[in-house]
C-alpha cells in the first residue's frame, strides 16, 4: 500500500514538472536573456546622454568615464566605446565573444557601443539553471515526504484493520474500533464489526445446536446399543446373535459419524491417519449391505486379499465405502463387485456393478455438489463428500470407467503385521484372495 501511494505521487509530480516546468523554464531563461540585453541598453542610453552633457559644454569623453558606467551593472562585464569625429575612446579590451551589441547615435554625431559577452549571458542562464533544477528537485522531495506520510496515514490502520479481522475469524478480539478519520476505511471496519457480531452469534448458535444434537443422539443410540447387547447375550437363536452383532456395529459405527460430525468444526487440526486393514472393513460393509441386496434380488460380492493395510482413518473410510455400496445398489444393477488390488506402494478399491452406468453428460462432474445422477433423490453431496474424506487422508476417489461405473479409491499401502508372519508351508501365492460371498 505505501509503495503504491509513493509510486502514484511521484509519478504525478514527475508529470506536472514534465508538462508544466519545462515550458516555465524556457519562459524564465528567455525572460533571463531579455533582461541581460536591457540592462546593456539602459547602460547604452545613460552613456549617450552622459556623452551629449559633455560635448555639449566643449568637453570630451575620456576612459575613466566609460569605464564607470561599465562597472556599474553587477554580474555584466559590459564593454563600451564611444567615436566622435574620427577618435575612439573603450572601456577595455571588446569581448572575443559578443553576444549582442548595441548602438545608438547622439545629437553631436557622436555613436556610443555596448557590447554584452556571451559569457554573461550563459552564466546567468545557468544560474537560472540551476534555480529551476532546484525547484523541481525541492518539488519532487516534498511530494515524496507527502507521499510517505500519506501512506503511513492510509496503511496503519488498514495494517489494524487486517489483523482486527484474523483476529474476529479466530473469535479472539472484541476491541472497539477506534476512528481514523478516513470515511472508507471506517465504513469498513464498521461492517466488519457487525460481521463479526453476527459470525460470533451464529457460531454460538452453532455450538448450542451441536451439543443439543450431541445429547439427542447420543442418548438414544446408547439406549439401542444396550438394548441389542442384551439380546446378543439372551437369545438362543443363532441367527438372531448374528442380526444382532451385525446391527451392533451398525449402531456403533453410527455413534462414531455423530461423534465425528459434531467435533469436526471445533477442531482445526485434521486428523492424523493410522494403519486400517480393508479386510476387517469389507467384511463389515459385507455383512451390513448383504439384506438390502438380497431384499433387492443382487448379489454383493468383496474379494480383498489376505492381507491388505492402508494409511486411512477407520471411520471416514468406512463412510466412502458405504457411499459406494450404497450409490452401487441404488442406481446399478446386477452384481456389485467390491475388489482390492494391491503393490508396494498403494491399494486400490475398486467398486463396480453390471448397470448401465453414468450418463456421459455427467462423466468427472458427479463428485461435484448438487450433481445427482438420474432418477436420484439425493441431494449430490454423498460422492462430493466421499471424495473429501479420502483426500484428506492423503487419497484420492476416482471415476475409473462410466459403462459400467466403476470408481476406485486410492489409497496409500502400509506394512501389516501378517506381512512379517511367514506364511503356512502348503501356501506358495503370496497372498490368498477371500471372497465373500452370500
């Protein structure tokens, strides 16, 4: 901001010297150069009157005289002669550079010379040189003291006004904005001040919705999570305990997104990934989505490898799988496959079924937010929220093919511990593919 202000003034000023000093300054040298030229004629027109006074009472002009008038212009070293009747009488040596000479003729025939020395005339035009450089110098240092006490002036409190508001973004300043006399910014930092008034009301709000929700949620989740525990150890029908094991994690899993949904915006730090095993979290995305796909007619098959561990969070990538499922079992058909391929370096896992796939208007753009796919009710958020998720765990999720849609998450390989345990001696592959299958 300051070198902005100084830049604009110096560059106006440079431009009123240019546009306006140039054509003063040829003025004033002209006008110099013409007052030289009087002087010698008010020095010529003395000498002849002084001549005529002489030979009028039958006296004569000699050196002495002439040589006083010369002398009398300060800064002019004039040259003079008079010739009257044949005889010449100078005030000196003439210059070896005139620079005008002026001549007037008296009443007694007599003729009277001043010569100006080009000499004089360029030192007073470099006096006045000198002069105009000094004003446009002089011009130029005020208007860059002006211009760097204007910018101090403009830049201080914008300087306050930008760290008032980092300060009202983090809810740490409640101090009273004092007035600058400058109407612009004032009027902003005025808007700022309600801004911030209204941030810190909603944030409040926010809060008090939060822990309210906290609390409804919470609540009742807990009283089901007691209540399918109690069946798990009461019931004697197999079938039963394994319904209520697999609504169980459904329901400790739902505890862990609320619990996640509602911390979320009071942290600012994001979360640190660990080591996540696919095959614990595919075989519970399995056994999750097994009814709704047999309610649906379809098949939901999970091939993942014996050993297959991600850098991940369990939680978030349970989410994105559990999007794909269900956007698979939504607006897919047949079967839908759940497939992990795995190298050195990184894991991917595919998800796919036999349906007619994406519309090729759509294509990349259903991971973006209010994009549906047809026939869908949804609000578009769930692909452009799952592909957050993986990112911020240092992933990605792509859209590998769109007939038939099939979307991979990539995600970043990492050392198992049934990696480091040899493997049974009547096994020679270096991993065994486990296939879920219903």
């Amino acid at each position: 901001m300051r070198q902005r202000v100084l830049q604009a003034t110096v560059v106006t000023v440079l431009l009123a010297v240019l546009m306006l000093g140039i054509p003063l300054a040829v003025s004033w040298l002209t006008i110099v150069r013409t007052s030289v030229y009087e002087r010698a004629d008010k020095v010529n027109v003395a000498v002849l009157k002084k001549v005529d006074s002489l030979l009028a009472v039958g006296k004569s002009v000699d050196r002495d005289t002439l040589l006083a008038f010369a002398q009398s212009q300060e800064g002019l070293n004039l040259y003079i002669s008079v010739e009257h009747e044949g005889t010449i009488v100078e005030s000196g040596p003439p210059p070896a550079d005139p620079a005008r000479t002026s001549s007037l003729a008296g009443l007694r025939g007599e003729t009277v010379n001043v010569v100006v020395p080009q000499s004089d005339v360029s030192s007073h035009v470099a006096t006045a040189w000198v002069l105009i450089s000094v004003a446009g110098l002089s011009a130029i240092a005020i208007s860059v003291s002006v211009a760097l006490w204007q910018a101090q002036r403009i830049s201080a409190p914008l300087a306050v006004l930008t760290r008032r508001a980092e300060e009202l973004g983090s809810g740490r300043s409640r101090v009273r904005w004092e007035r600058c006399d400058i109407p612009e910014i004032d009027t902003v930092a005025q808007e700022l001040a309600k801004s911030g008034a209204l941030l810190s009301e909603r944030l409040a709000a926010e809060r008090t919705l939060a822990s309210d929700a906290s609390h409804q949620l919470r609540t009742p989740l807990t009283a089901l999570s007691m209540r399918l525990d109690e069946i798990l150890a009461t019931s004697s029908e197999e079938w039963v305990r394994e319904e209520a094991r697999i609504s169980l994690e459904q329901v400790d899993r739902l505890t862990e997104v609320v619990h996640d949904l509602i911390n979320a915006p009071r942290s600012s730090a994001r979360r640190t990934p660990g080591v996540v095993e696919l095959r614990s979290v595919l075989t519970q995305q399995s056994e999750e989505w097994q009814p709704a796909f047999r309610a649906a007619r379809r098949r939901l098959l999970v091939q993942v490898p014996r050993s297959a561990a991600v850098w991940a969070s369990a939680g978030p990538l349970t989410q994105v799988v559990a999007t794909l499922i269900e956007n698979s079992l939504t607006h897919g058909a047949g079967r839908t496959l759940v497939k992990v391929r795995k190298n050195a370096k990184s894991t991917v896992v595919e998800v796919s079924d036999e349906g007619p796939g994406i519309d090729p208007a759509l294509g990349k753009r259903v991971f973006e937010r209010s994009v549906s796919g047809e026939g869908s009710t949804g609000t578009g958020v769930g692909l452009a929220l799952a592909r957050t998720l993986v990112e911020d765990d240092g992933g990605r999720l792509e859209l590998l093919t769109e007939n038939p849609a099939k979307f991979g998450i990539f995600l970043i390989s990492a050392p198992s511990e049934q990696d480091d345990q040899a493997a049974p001696p009547r096994r020679r592959r270096s991993r065994t593919v486990v296939e879920i299958e219903e």
